[in-house]
C-alpha cells in the first residue's frame, strides 16, 4: 500500500532575491571558489616557484647587460664629442619591458591553453560540471586563474621597472601605465588560451592553437600590414627636400658641455621646386592591421614626453614601435617630408593614438572564443568528439 505525502509550502522567498544583489554574490563566489581550487593546485607544485626563480634571474640579467649597455655607448659617444643623453632609464625601461612582454606572450598560453580541455582529459571537468557551478563560473574562474598565476610573473619583474625610472628620464606614470597594459594584454592571451582550451579536446592541440593565434598577432600583424601597404599603393603632391648640414655643439676638451651651445637648424632640410605627383603607400588605409599587435598596444599607450620641438632626440625601442605606428596611421599626407610642399614633422605627436582600436579588436576576438567556450561548456553537450573523457 502506497501513500502520497504532500508537500507542506514553505515561507514565500522575498522579492528580488534572485537576480539582484544575492544572485550575483552568488556567481562571484562560484568563481572564487573554482579560482581557489585551480591556484592551490598551481602553488602545490614545485616547478611554479622554479619558475618564478628562472624569470626572476633572466629578468635582472637583461636589466643589467642594458645598463652596461648604455654606459658604454655614452661613453663612445663622449669620446667623439657627440651630444649625449643624461639618463639611463628610457633605455633600461623599454628593453626590460619589452623583454617582460616578449616573456609574458610566452608564459601566459602555457598557464591557460589547457585549462579546461586539461581537467576533461584527467577526468575532474565533469566533476565541476555535475555541481551547482555554472558554465560561465568554470570558464570565469579558470581564466581568473590564468591571469592570476601570470600576473605573478609580471609581479617579479616589476622591480626592475621601477629600477629603470629611478636612473632618469621617466616618472612613476609610466611605470603604473606600463604595468597596467601589460596585465590588459595578458588577461587578453589568457582569455585566448581558456576560450581555445573549451573549444579543443586535446590539450596538445590546444597549447599549439594558442601559440599560434599569438603569433599571429605579433609576427602576423606586420606581415599582414606590409602585404596590405603593397596593395594600398597611391599618389601624393610633393616637392623636393633639399638637405643642410645640422650642427651641434662639440665638448669642450675636458669632456664637459660647452658654456655657449650652438643652435641646431631643425629639420635639416627645406622644400623647394614644384609640387609632382609621387607614389605613395596609403598606408592609413591598413594601419588596424598593426593595431592588432600586442607591442603595439602597449608602446603606444605609454605617455612618452613631447619630442617635436627637440633638435637632438633619439627614441628606445618601444618609444620607436610608437613612432612607426602613428607614421602608419599619419598616412604619406602627414609622413612624407615634403608633402604638399610643407616640411612634415620628424616626430610624431601622440594626437590620435592607436592602442584604443587595438585593444578593442583583441577584446572582440577574445570575448567571441570565451563565449564559443561557454558554449561548449554547456551541459548536456550534444555532441562530443570521439575518445572525449568526460568523467
């Protein structure tokens, strides 16, 4: 004999409990908590701090073999009686950050490639799955991690950052934007690695994709910038530049500067004859292509000191990236020395910058592999590829 129980209702759940300040603490704390899990695992592993320990000795080598660097070449250059450059620190500065860059295209894919498709093959993503925990909180949460663990790595090298605004030439602005942009770029490769990671079923497969999307975005971009510049080929209404030498002051015999300097002519060169149409690269025209580029992003968002009125400057390496970009960008209307019959400025202000468009194109293509990632996270999946572990 069977018996039927009923339900006894239960107190009535208050308005805006779900979907309003609960709900989302909620969510977070499911985020946190797949965060907890996935850094106790990494801080288990002795390998981690090797790691760190590797990064951290490669990181003062390089900051040290530039200081040498830079004593040197000022020193060659006082004995030639040439105009030299106080400060070390935009030399020291731009090498250990584009190093540290350079690094962190390198560690972040291994640390999020094989986030999610790692824990399928070993078994434990279907453990995640059968939980309260949503897609989006695994997929959130293993990216928080991923960044984390990098940001560690972008942590070690900080000192050396701030050693090179202490030699001169740099204020802690450039140091907080230059930390802050690298972190944007890396959270951006770990969200290409986590999105690619739910995508892919193998975990060799995935890594191998990541790597291959960053490449392409730093080696890809220029090679598709130079091919798009060849195609964008036009005209521009110029004149001659007629060259003139561009004195400077020598040093005195005892090596220092002299009392009365003389005043360098700027540009170095006059536009004369009449206007004629010259070919051109519309370079403009496929300038986002460069946009793309993770050294880009982050070389032209530094805030580098207006150079335009110098007679003697020389830019670093990414002070350089920024140049060439804003050249790109400028067109030959802006670029070319004597465009339209008027003397084209040398160095480029930073009037119209480039990173905003580059960041925002990596944004989009991450966001669209997360959200293919979320996607495929979903449960129950209708359709796994074949030899696919889910539990």
């Amino acid at each position: 004999m069977s018996h039927v129980t009923e339900a006894t209702p239960g107190p009535a759940r208050p308005q805006g409990t779900v979907g309003g300040g609960n709900a989302v603490v909620g969510y977070l704390g499911g985020i946190r908590d797949v965060v907890v899990l996935e850094m106790k695992q990494r801080l288990r592993s002795r390998g981690w701090y090797i790691m760190l320990g590797i990064w951290f000795v490669v990181i003062a080598i390089v900051t040290w073999l530039t200081w040498l660097a830079w004593n040197a070449s000022m020193e060659s250059r006082r004995s030639f009686g040439e105009p030299t450059q106080d400060a070390a620190g935009s030399m020291v500065f731009e090498v250990v950050l584009a190093f540290v860059l350079l690094f962190g295209l390198l560690v972040a894919p291994a640390l999020s490639a094989n986030a999610i498709n790692g824990d399928r093959a070993g078994g434990t993503l279907a453990i995640l799955q059968i939980t309260l925990l949503t897609p989006g909180q695994i997929l959130w949460g293993k990216f928080c991690a991923g960044w984390l663990a990098a940001l560690a790595f972008l942590g070690t090298s900080a000192p050396f950052l701030v050693f090179g605004m202490f030699q001169g030439g740099l204020t802690p602005g450039h140091v907080l934007v230059s930390l802050l942009m690298l972190a944007v770029e890396l959270a951006a490769i770990c969200g290409l690695g986590v999105g690619i990671s739910a995508l892919a079923g193998r975990p060799l497969f995935s890594i191998v994709v990541t790597y291959l999307v960053v490449a392409a975005l730093v080696v890809g971009s220029l090679i598709s910038f130079a091919l798009g510049s060849q195609l964008a080929q036009g005209t521009v209404l110029a004149n001659s530049p007629v060259s003139h030498s561009v004195p400077y002051a020598p040093l005195t015999p005892d090596g220092s500067e002299p009392v009365v300097p003389v005043t360098p002519v700027e540009p170095g060169f006059t536009c004369e004859g009449p206007l004629v149409e010259q070919r051109a690269f519309r370079t403009e025209r496929v300038a986002w292509m460069l946009a793309l580029n993770p050294y880009v992003v982050v070389a032209d968002a530094i805030p580098y000191p207006d150079r335009s009125g110098a007679a003697f400057y020389s830019v670093g390496l990414l002070e350089g990236i920024s140049q060439s970009a804003r050249t790109a960008l400028a067109g030959p209307e802006h670029s070319y020395q004597c465009a339209n019959g008027v003397v084209q400025p040398q160095y480029l202000k930073q009037t119209t910058p480039l990173w905003p468009l580059g960041l925002t194109l990596q944004v989009v293509l991450t966001s669209l592999l997360m959200w293919l990632g979320w996607r495929a996270l979903r449960t129950p999946a209708r359709g796994l590829a074949r030899g696919t572990r889910i539990a």
